[in-house]
C-alpha cells in the first residue's frame, strides 16, 4: 500500500561555528550534522564577521564535508564579511528566492525560501532569521505573510531562529494563523534552555509526528542554540505524481 513521504528536519542558529567553550570548530557542526542525517536542514548565523576565522568559507566547507547541497543567503558579504543562512538539502531544488528583512541600523536579516521536489510534488521552505527587538520582528513577519498569502496552496515549512521566547501576543501569531503545526522546543540557551527562540512551522496539511530539541554533549558545546528536530508526514502518497 502506498505511504506517505516521511522527512527529518532540522533548524540550528551555529553562532559562527564558535562554541560554548570559546573554539572556532566547523569540524564539531559537521560531525553532528552527519549523525543526524536530516532531509532538510535550516542553518542561521554562518559564516564570519566579528566572530570565526576570517576568510574561512563555512558554507563551502559544510557542502564539502556533510555532501548536502548548500543553498546560501548572505546578509553580509564585503571584505570583512561571509556571514548568512543556508538551507542543506540532497533533496532537488526547482527554485530558490531571497527575501530581504534588513532595517535600518539593526542587524541585517534576511529569509531564504527554496522549493524542493519530493515525489513529484514541491514543498517550500523558507528559512528565517529575525531581529532582537519586538518591533523589528513585527515589521519582518509583514513582509514574509504576503509570500504565504500569495501561494497558499504550496506544502510549506518555515524554520529558523524566531528571536521571540513568548507563545502568545506577539508579531508570531499572524505567522502561526498561516501554519498552525508548530515544533517550538526550549532550545536557548544551551547550558539552561527555557526559551523558545528555534521553531519549525508548518502549513496544517503537513503532520507532525514528533520534535525535540537535541540536547546531546556535542550539540551543547557546538553553539549557544540547541539544535531542534521534527519529523513529519507530507499529505500526498509515494508515487502519486
């Protein structure tokens, strides 16, 4: 009988590849980015700017060691500057956008969306970073709701670092009303995680079957975010095209 596509993703902000204990340590990512094997993996902070080792290509280096495709989106690239966020995935690509959430005088955000095939059907996944203050992520989940809006019939999945630890009245409602399945584990920060800043969205006609963060010794000592995980079911059946 046929089943429905099962995948494994994962969201993880790698602050650089710098860890808890101070060291600059690529290899420790994509070791555990290995074990875990996931489909479809959203990464935020990579890169250097003011941290990790300047002229190292960590995108680069991910795709060489961990074989996945890297699909990078950089808020800062300059001679002082390869910093950004990345899907991974060996899933194929049909098409990839950018999605600028930059203000002014505040840390450059940007969303990366990637539409993926899987079984003949696409599936979109946008990667988000958003900003420090209420107000900066009120104005950047205004400008990502129009591309939902637009396209509501598309399987979606959004994943990223939300800066926000709040469940309810916050600029994240609006977002949830969108794609209400949500994997919000306490993931921040590393040594003592309470707060709720790594999430994975998804739209309602996507199961979710289980989500964690991953809280084991490498992934505490690889960032200050613990990696979260679900596992989810797609609605269409293996080969229906």
């Amino acid at each position: 009988m046929p089943d429905h596509p099962r995948l494994t993703l994962l969201t993880w902000n790698v602050h650089s590849c710098i860890g808890t204990d101070r060291r600059f340590d690529p290899a420790r990512v994509a070791r555990f980015l290995k074990r875990v094997n996931a489909d479809i993996v959203a990464i935020q902070e990579l890169g250097w700017h003011h941290r990790g080792q300047v002229g190292f290509d960590q995108f680069d280096y991910l795709a060489r060691e961990t074989g996945y495709q890297v699909h990078e989106a950089l808020t800062k690239k300059h001679d002082r500057a390869h910093y950004g966020n990345a899907i991974l995935s060996r899933l194929p690509l049909l098409q990839k956008s950018e999605h600028d959430l930059r203000l002014p005088y505040r840390i450059p955000r940007a969303a990366l969306e990637a539409t993926f095939e899987v079984e003949g059907k696409p599936l979109r996944v946008i990667n988000m970073h958003l900003g420090l203050d209420p107000w900066e992520r009120r104005d950047q989940v205004s400008r990502l709701l129009p591309m939902l809006d637009a396209t509501p019939e598309v399987a979606t999945i959004m994943m990223g670092d939300t800066n926000e630890w709040r469940a309810e009245g916050t600029a994240l409602e609006d977002l949830q009303t969108r794609l209400p399945r949500l994997a919000a584990p306490a993931s921040f920060h590393t040594r003592l995680p309470r707060l709720r800043y790594d999430r994975i969205y998804l739209s309602s006609e996507i199961a979710l079957e289980d989500f964690d963060a991953v809280k084991v010794h490498e992934a505490r000592q690889a960032s200050d975010h613990l990696p979260v995980i679900a596992r989810i079911r797609l609605p269409w059946k293996v080969g229906q095209a």
